[in-house]
C-alpha cells in the first residue's frame, strides 16, 4: 500500500476524487496514429501516442507500408518512447521481440499464445520476477487471422476504479504482498522459472499504478482469504460486463498498439489454409513504461490520424 498521498493510497479521497474524475471523462476512442517505417515517427505522431498513453495507457499505430521485416521499424518505435530495456522471454527472437503464431515452441507445454485459442484477460509477464516487471508493450499485426483473433483491452487503471468504487478493501486485499501466486515452471524436469508471489496492484516509486494478473483458473493461486476471494471474483464480473472502457478491436496487417502493460485478451481465431497468411503478431515486452517526456515545437507533420 502506497505511503505517501496520492490517488492510490486509500485515506486521500481527495486526490483520489480528482484523478478518478479526469480518468473517467469519456472511454477510449483513440485514433490511428500513421508512421512511415521508412523515416519513422515524426513529432506530431510522438504527441499523438504521448497523449493517449497519458489518457489510456495506451495508443493505436499504424504503418503506413508494412514492411517485409517490421522488426527494425518496431523497435525504433519503442525507443522513440524510453522502451529500452526489453524483456528477454523463453520464445524471443535474436531482436528480443517475439513473433506470436500458431507454432510447435520446442517446449514441454503448449504455451497458449502460440495456438489458435482464446487467452483470457491478463497482463503481460504476470510470471515475472518482481523486480522484472513488464510496464510497457508493443503489439503488432503482420497477418490477422482468417477469422477471429480479436482484441480486448481495458486499462487496468479503470479496473483499479471500478474495484475501489464497490469496496476499498478489495484493493487493500490485491496489493498484499501475497495475494496472487503463480507456480513454478518446469521443463523438463528442470525449474526454468520460481513461484512468483506478489501484489496484483502495486504503485512504483514514481507514483504509477502497476498490475499483474491472469483470469485463468489454472495455474494461478490467490490468497485464500474472504476480501481477496471477493475482489478475484468482481474483476471477472467486469470482464462479463458491458462497461463502456472495454475496448474490442480486430488489428489490421500493419496495425497495433503501444501501452504501459493494460489489460487486454485475444479471442479464439481460424487460420487461412494457405500457410503464407497464418496469423503473425509481434510482441515485445519492457521493464519501463512509456517515456512521456516533453518534445520540441511540432515540426511540419508527416505522421496523421485516422479514426
């Protein structure tokens, strides 16, 4: 639990009140942000993204040409905003990003990001270590699926609201420092990855509010307490809701997103049977979030918006 004051610590409703006020001023609606791959991302793109993360925790992006390789040009993109230290998972690429399709990984479980099912409501690197926490994403379309393959994102501080709203003492609960377990994993008779115990909210130093969860069943231990137990259940029931911060969208080749690690799932997808356009995805995951930093007057835009 948060010391100092401010909007997540729960004896300041006045900081609370007026944070709350600002985050809930309208859903998410945000544009398309277009990006030559070639020359990159200018300043008016930069203020773009800036100011949607700073609304939403989230931006949409798109290449105006998606390239062959997108990789170099995603990587730039994420360094155009602090996304430096990248996280090195078990299914990388030599780039640090991840190509997410339907693929055997070499690996003793199916990792379910690599099949054609549904992966529920999470945050990325849930697993993590504590002190390697994921606080920033780029996802990117380089094939949709045939059919299917839908986005979900919801950041993760309105679920923060919409939890403290119905009962403060569900958020005491979730930011125990014991309140969300994930076991071990093993491959191959060798531990590759230790339990990780900690909070599912939790606030860094400088002031940002962090999650880490998955609404999988398996897998997963809560603490077994009765605020813990209740506060588990009423963020699957806002997943079942029809709040109007969900957002759903179907990414385009070319298309995808950067954020400070919300909330997001994928629905089940159907692959085309000709093997040249499966569905590929990108990822790349980073123990930062997204620099917000200030940025020089505009110069003559190239980059646009596109609703």
């Amino acid at each position: 639990m948060p010391a100092s004051p401010g909007p997540f610590a729960l004896d300041d409703h006045y900081s609370y009140s007026a944070w709350r006020r600002q985050k809930l001023q309208a859903p998410p609606c945000p544009p398309f942000v277009i990006i030559d791959p070639h020359c990159g991302i200018d300043t008016a793109g930069r203020r773009a993204i800036a100011a949607q993360c700073q609304a939403h925790n989230f931006a949409l992006f798109r290449l105006d040409e998606p390239p062959a390789d997108p990789q170099p040009a995603l990587r730039r993109l994420g360094r155009h905003f602090g996304l430096e230290d990248i996280d090195a998972n078990l299914c990388a690429e030599d780039s640090g990003l991840t190509e997410i399709t339907v693929k055997d990984t070499g690996t003793d479980n199916a990792y379910i990001p690599y099949t054609s099912r549904p992966i529920g409501w999470h945050t990325d690197g849930y697993y993590n270590p504590m002190h390697q926490q994921i606080r920033g994403m780029l996802l990117y379309c380089h094939h949709p699926a045939m059919q299917g393959g839908i986005s979900g994102l919801l950041d993760h501080e309105i679920a923060y609201i919409r939890l403290r709203d119905q009962n403060p003492e569900w958020i005491r609960a979730l930011m125990a420092e014991d309140a969300f377990t994930i076991p071990p994993n093993v491959e191959g008779g060798v531990q590759i990855r230790p339990a990780t115990v900690g909070p599912v909210f939790s606030v860094s130093e400088d002031g940002h509010l962090h999650m880490r969860y998955s609404a999988r069943q398996r897998n997963v231990e809560w603490k077994d307490d009765t605020l813990t137990r209740e506060a588990a259940a009423a963020l699957l029931a806002l997943f079942e809701s029809d709040d109007p911060f969900v957002l759903e969208l179907r990414l385009a080749a070319g298309e995808g997103l950067i954020s400070n690690n919300i909330l997001h799932r994928r629905s089940g997808f159907v692959d085309s049977p000709d093997p040249r356009h499966k569905r590929v995805f990108y990822r790349a995951r980073y123990h930062n979030r997204v620099e917000l930093a200030d940025l020089p007057a505009p110069a003559q835009a190239s980059a646009t918006t596109e609703e």
